[in-house]
C-alpha cells in the first residue's frame, strides 16, 4: 500500500519529463519507423486536446528533421515542455500517464519491499556495501517481471505508434502481433520477444539502482544525523529522505543516460538489435554527445520521482505501522 500510494504521486508529478524524454531518444533512431512513430505518437497523444492537424504537422517536421540530423526533437526537456503544452495542449503532458501507472505502480509495490527486506538480510549476514548489493539485486528480480510492460509503453509512447482511435488494450494487442511476428522459433517461443532490451534494461537499471542506493543510504543516515526515523518528527524524517532521494537519483540516473538511451533504441528499433549494435548507431550518428539525449528530462525526472517516492513511502510506511501499532487511535 505505502509503495503503491507512492508510486502513483510521483507518475502524476513526472509523467511530463517521461513524455519529452522518450520523445527525445525515440528521434535518435535512423530508421524510417521510429521516425514515422513520432507523428504517430503526436497524433495519439493530441487527439484529446483537438490539435490534431498541428500535432501532426510539428510533428512531422520535427521527425524528418531527426531524420536528416543527429539532433533530438527538442532543444531542452523544458522547450520539450513548452513546445507539447503550446501546440498540443497542456493535458497532453499527462496524455499516457495511465501507461506510467501501468509500469510504476507494480514496479514499485514490488521493489521497494523487496529492497527493505533484502538490505535487512544483506545486513544482518554482514554483508560490506550492502545497499549496493541489496539495490541490484532488487531491481534485477523488478525488472524481469516489468520488462513486458516497459517494452508496452515505450512502444506506444516513442516506438511504432498506433492509429489515434485506438484504445489501449487494442495497441496492446497490437504491440503483442508485432512481437510475435517479430520472434523467432514456435508458438509461445515467439513472445520471447516480450523480454526484448532485457540485457540493456539489467544493464541500465541495475547500475542505477545499486548507485542511488549507495548513495541514498550515508545521505539520509547524515541528513537525519545517524538516527532512527521512529524517534524523528515526521516533517524532519520526509524532508530527509526526499533532498537524498533527489540528489541520489539525479547523479545516478545523469551518469546512466547512455545505458539508458540504447535501451529506448533497443526497443523501438522495428528488429532486433544488440546493446552494442545501438551504441554504435547512435554514436556515428550524434557522436558521444547523443549517448546523453535527454540527460536533462531524465536526471530531474528520476530527482523528482525519487524525493516523492521516498518521503511518500516512509510517509505511508509510518502511518500503516502506527495504526498497525494502535488500531485504536
């Protein structure tokens, strides 16, 4: 409950940054389709806002512009910001926040429990760097039973779009014939595709979670001067873990941005490539600078997310522990 809770107030708040990042990766790929997929994703996340017409023709001009140079859709993640909410709407900022929910939601019921539980463990074994060990090995369990739901999202959001009227179980079922079709082998050997950027995504994610944890850790610890959170006043215990979380989150998530990058170009690519076939893509393409697209979006996301997602959760932890403690009160 206290993760869940969590999770869902920092998607409504980072949604935003998500969109102009994905976005901004999605126009590295030198493929036709991934080209083509930025108007269809401006025409899906537009037809709510009744821009439609100038959706698609900033869109498709900001997609063949990607296409002849190795520079994102957009300048910054706020001329992102600016540039969506002015010719698309502001709605469209939260246009696909659902699919967020979608992946953070479970996501976060299932890892920050598992952390708590494996860093106890880590520790009370005596394990050195525990956070460390804790953090990747939580994420990595995460992400295999996520992965098919990341894949989901980035391709309806950044990958090959759908038609504007269709619903989401639709492009659901879609993105599955397009996997399908895609796979190799038989029958349900064929949705292996499912798991595909698995090694990028463990390559991405498990990195950032075992920095940001060995980083979250000492800060919170010296932000609430080496004392337990059951003995602090709430206001100290959240604003503790919410300034370590951002600062934590945003150095890990800045220096992961390449892994990060390949594994959106993994993803939207139309067949299958490796980790490093993608780098190579994107380096003679943009050169070492385009491995950190959406570096900005991406640090102050992660920044944001996490100061929520920590002071929500130890929030939401200490109020279920104490009416847990007296159910009376």
């Amino acid at each position: 409950m206290a993760a869940g809770s969590a999770a869902v107030i920092s998607t409504l708040v980072a949604n935003p940054l998500e969109l102009v990042k994905t976005r901004m990766q999605a126009a590295l790929h030198p493929s036709a389709a991934a080209s083509r997929s930025l108007r269809y994703t401006a025409l899906t996340l537009s037809t709510t806002s009744g821009n439609t017409r100038e959706a698609w023709r900033g869109h498709s001009g900001a997609a063949a512009s990607s296409s002849m140079h190795p520079s994102p859709a957009y300048r910054s993640a706020l001329d992102g910001l600016l540039r969506i909410a002015r010719n698309e709407g502001p709605g469209v900022l939260w246009r696909g926040t659902d699919l967020s929910l979608l992946v953070a939601v479970p996501m976060v019921a299932m890892y920050f429990p598992l952390y708590d539980s494996l860093l106890q463990r880590c520790q009370n074994a005596g394990v050195e760097a525990a956070p460390f060990v804790a953090g990747a090995m939580a994420r990595t369990a995460t992400a295999f039973v996520i992965q098919p739901l990341e894949l989901f999202r980035v391709r309806v959001q950044g990958g090959p779009g759908a038609a504007a009227h269709t619903s989401y179980p639709q492009q659901l079922a879609q993105v599955v014939r397009q996997i399908h079709s895609e796979g190799q082998g038989k029958g349900l050997l064929k949705l292996r595709g499912l798991w595909r950027g698995m090694g990028v995504t463990l390559a991405k994610d498990v990195p950032f979670a075992a920095g940001y944890w060995t980083l979250m850790e000492p800060l919170r610890a010296l932000l609430l001067q080496q004392r337990s959170q059951e003995t602090l006043p709430r206001t100290q215990v959240v604003w503790a873990n919410a300034t370590a979380g951002f600062a934590a989150a945003a150095i890990a998530a800045g220096v992961t941005t390449p892994l990060d990058v390949a594994k959106t170009h993994v993803q939207t690519a139309p067949s299958p490539k490796g980790m490093a076939q993608s780098f190579r893509e994107i380096r003679a393409r943009g050169g070492v600078r385009a491995l950190f697209t959406g570096a900005g979006p991406r640090s102050v996301r992660a920044g944001c997310a996490y100061a929520i997602l920590m002071s929500s959760y130890e929030a939401f932890k200490s109020m279920e522990l104490r009416a847990h403690l007296h159910p009376q009160q």
